[in-house]
C-alpha cells in the first residue's frame, strides 16, 4: 500500500455510544432512490453507486490504494447496511 495521507490513519476501531466506530471513512446508509453518501473526517465526498465509486472518492481524498481498505473497519465504517451493498439493483 502507498503512504497514507496525514491526518487520514487508521486509528483502532472504538464504538463510540451509539455504535458509531472511529473509522475515518463513513459509508452511509443508502438511500432511497439509491447510492450510499460517502465521508472522509466527516467531509462528504460524494454518493458512490459502486465500490468502484467509493475508491474514486478516495483517491481524490490522498488514499491511492483505496481498495485494499474497503474491507478493514479501523478505516471504513459500512453503516445502515451489508458492506459493498448500494442499494442499486
């Protein structure tokens, strides 16, 4: 993997009240008409329709290597849903 941005490591997976995690990569629930809104720190990225959606995102957010993180919950918090789901069928 390539070196990660500053201000963007992983930080140990810690639920916080509410069973929100520390991860700095938020995955929304999707929404209605479809899509997942994606944040990074809190920052919206945009609505990803697909992984390869989500690692576009987060290339544009200094995570060149994005899709080897998808998967690692102290980086990608998968909420309101199944991890890879967009609701998009």
């Amino acid at each position: 993997m390539g070196k990660t941005p500053r201000g963007l490591r992983a930080r140990p997976v810690r639920r916080r009240l509410g069973g929100m995690s520390d991860a700095p990569i938020v995955v929304h629930r999707a929404s209605g008409t479809g899509g997942r809104r994606v944040t990074v720190r809190g920052q919206i990225m945009g609505l990803a329709h697909s992984d390869d959606d989500l690692v576009e995102f987060l290339r544009r957010a200094g995570l060149p290597d994005a899709e080897d993180l998808l998967d690692d919950p102290s980086w990608v918090e998968w909420q309101g849903g199944s991890g890879h789901d967009y609701g998009t069928r």
